[in-house]
C-alpha cells in the first residue's frame, strides 16, 4: 500500500500532468475531510472503493445509522473525484482515508487538498 501526499490546490492552479500510479494493494492518504480523490483510467474502467471505517453510529434523535463505503466506478478513458470523506467516518487509526481499485492497469490517482479558511 502507497501513501499519496495530497497536493495542495492554489489560485494558480496544480499541476496534474504526473499522476501517481494505483498500488495493487491499494493506496492511503492523510485526510482531514477537505481531500478529495482524482482517479484517471486508460484502457480499462475500474472500480475504486474507500471504505468506512466506522460503519454504523447512534444519532440522538435519530437512531443508529449506518455509513456505506464511498467510491464508484470511473469508466474507461476518463477521471472522477471522489470525496470529500468525513475523517470520523473514514480515517484509520493513523488519520488516512484506504483506497482499493479493482485492476490497475493504466490507473493514475492523486489526493486533492483544498485549504480551509480562505
């Protein structure tokens, strides 16, 4: 499993010409609930999913409710984002948020940071 490090977005915008390749075993990243996820495939379409950690939590008023993993399917020859993810629902016991995919063939990926407080 790879660790991406979020690149930070800017007014002047980033660079996404150089991509990370997806890891077979999946790939990780900080998250502080302001990272997305950009997923790019080539020949193939593949299916990313980001599971849940925690999948089921008590609401006062509400009951206990359950969170689904986030993720989807990116067709072939195109790029989807996926998040933001909130950490109490996704983040591991090290802060990341867990990304698997389902073939990796032609999948480029990057952790998209959006700074808070602009």
């Amino acid at each position: 499993m790879a660790n991406l490090t979020p690149l930070v977005t800017a007014e002047a915008g980033i660079d996404l010409t150089t991509l990370g390749t997806a890891e077979a075993g999946g790939d990780a990243f900080a998250n502080d609930g302001a990272t997305l996820l950009l997923v790019t495939t080539g020949g193939t379409a593949c299916t990313v999913t980001i599971p849940a950690q925690v999948t089921a939590a008590e609401v006062a008023g509400m009951g206990r409710l359950t969170k689904a993993n986030a993720g989807g399917t990116v067709a072939t020859n195109s790029r989807r984002i996926f998040g933001p993810f909130p950490p109490a629902a996704f983040n591991d016991g090290q802060g990341r948020a867990v990304v698997s995919y389902s073939q990796v063939a032609g999948v480029g990926v990057a952790a998209l940071r959006v700074p808070r407080g602009l």
